[in-house]
C-alpha cells in the first residue's frame, strides 16, 4: 500500500471517527478559526470550550472585538492563561476589522500574535489552502509515521503527504489521529488508519518528541485585603500578568499569614505565601461577586478562595 492508498482510508477513518463535534469545526469563519486556535495554543481542548463559546457570543466578528476594550478582553480570558494572546488577538482585529482577516499566509504572519502554526491553520481550516499544519498531535504523528526524532525538516517532510485536494480534512485527520490514536504514551497501532504504511509502528515511543522542561520554581508573598465585600487589587508590572490586575506584593509577616498555595503556570511553579494587608496605594475595588468579570488571573481567584476557606 503507498500513502495515495493510506490517506484514503485515513480520511474515511476521519469521518468516522474525527472530532466534528468541538464548536469551532462548525464554521469555516476565519474569525472563528482564528480565535479558536490562538485559544487551543498550549491549552487543552476541554479547557478552550467554555471559553470559546463565551468569546464568541460575546464578539462573534472581527469587527465586534475589535470595538472591545482590552480589560474586557482580559476579562473574559481570565483564568486560560498566557494573556498576551489574547491582547493581540484584540490588536489583530483592529487592524482587520475594516478588511476581514488575509487569505494569504504571508500577509496573516505580519499580524500580532500570529506564527506559521497559526497562519497554516487558518489558511487550512478556514480557506481550505493546500498548506501543511503541524500542532503538538500531527507533530507526534509525523515523527512516528517517518520513524524520524529530529523535528527539523518535518515541515518538507509532512508535504510529501499532504493530501492537496482535501487539505482541511487531512490536517484535521492527522490531528485526530495524533489526539485518539497516536497518543504520547499508548500509540494504539493495531486501530490505526496509517499502520500499513507508517515506518515507526515497531516502536512508536521510541520517536516521542523530548520531554519538556522542567518548571521553574517561584516564590510570592502576595497581600490580601478586603474591606466590605471588595477586593484591593493592584495592575500588574509583570509581563506575564500584564493589563491584568494582582493581588499586591507584601513583606512576609507570620503574625499577618493566611495560608500558602500552590499554582503552576506556564513555565513556572508558584508557591504563593499569603498574608493579611493595607490597603495598598491606588488599589482598584474590585466586589468580591464580580471577580468573574474581573481581568484577573487563576491564581488570583484561588487565593481569594483560599483566604474564604480559612
Ligand atoms: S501506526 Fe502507530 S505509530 Fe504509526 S501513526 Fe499509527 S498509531 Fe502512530
């Protein structure tokens, strides 16, 4: 059997068995395409659902988000983390809210934000281009399917397959697949669509890409203060937090201490120490029962969670 004969069935097992359900795979939009994989980026799917379906009613065009304001934005992002995707997901459609989002992948890679996995997958999923996209799953795939470990070269490699007349179809299969199928620790072979042809089916696991790295370790001494049902909060001076608000820094005091947490995100793995304080100087009040729509980290929320419970 060649690979003409193997995406065949690869695309039959798809419709069979793809994910046609997730919400964003109802629309070709490109607005939809766009937020949903700027959302999906380094973020698990269970996680983006809620959180798709929220941003969409709320601003269900380009030209809708971009009349938002950034706190709104941040708002609505709060709690999925790496917020600068969200700001320039803002800034993007500023930009294109007059034109609607580029046809070309040239001219989507100019835009805030947007990278080649970006720019293919919209060019793939919304205009159907015959282009190659690889996420973390396909990525798996591919390695596994050329029995290769080095992920240079893996863009030209995966062009050699790519099935130029169904290119949505395809690279949404072979995402599946790396999803359902070829998975990190239990490649399921013996059910796979690309077994006949795939030069790693002896040992799948032995062209698993690298394990990531390790976490950083990070220490906060973070203040909590609430005066009748409102929370002070401070804007951030981080990068990572920035246009969010945070709880303000505070010198450790034992007399003063509330409890620790623990958080982990993006690279790092917080211990937040968390002790009673001032009010700090230009704090915003923020009612303890709108921190919902509050541009306000997860760590945020669980340490006012933490300070209910003790
Ligand atoms: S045969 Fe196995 S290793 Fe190859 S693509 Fe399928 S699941 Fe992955």
């Amino acid at each position: 059997m060649n690979y003409n004969e193997a995406t065949k069935i690869l695309l039959e097992w798809y419709k069979h068995y793809g994910r046609h359900d997730l919400p964003w795979r109802q629309s070709r939009d490109p607005y939809r395409v766009y937020v949903s994989e700027v959302m999906l980026q380094q973020t698990q799917v269970e996680r983006v659902l809620g959180y798709y379906q929220r941003f969409i009613e709320r601003w269900p065009s380009l030209q809708a988000l971009a009349l938002a304001k950034e706190e709104e934005v941040l708002a609505l992002w709060s709690g999925l983390g790496y917020y600068s995707r969200a700001r320039n997901l803002l800034k993007s459609a500023q930009l294109c809210a007059a034109t609607g989002l580029p046809r070309s992948y040239e001219e989507l890679l100019r835009l805030p934000g947007i990278g080649r996995y970006t720019a293919s997958a919209i060019c793939a999923f919304a205009y159907d281009q015959p282009v190659v996209v690889i996420d973390t799953n396909i990525k798996r795939v591919l390695r596994r399917y050329f029995a290769t470990t080095k992920d240079n070269g893996l863009w030209d490699l995966a062009k050699t397959i790519l099935d130029t007349k169904h290119p949505r179809e395809h690279n949404l299969a072979l995402m599946d697949l790396g999803a359902l199928v070829c998975t990190p620790t239990a490649p399921q072979c013996h059910e796979c669509p690309l077994h006949p042809t795939c030069q790693g089916h002896e040992d799948p696991l032995a062209y698993s890409a690298p394990k990531p790295k390790a976490y950083e370790k990070l220490q906060l001494f973070l203040g909590l203060c609430i005066q009748d049902g409102r929370l002070a909060l401070i804007p951030s001076t981080q990068r990572l937090y920035q246009g969010l608000l945070v709880l303000p820094p505070t010198t450790p005091d034992p007399t003063r201490y509330i409890a620790t947490i623990t958080h982990t995100y993006t690279r790092y793995r917080i211990k937040a120490h968390l002790y009673h304080t001032d009010p700090p100087r230009e704090a915003t009040w923020i009612p303890l029962n709108a921190l919902d729509e509050a541009p306000i980290s997860s760590l945020t929320k669980k340490a006012v969670a933490k300070f209910i419970q003790s």
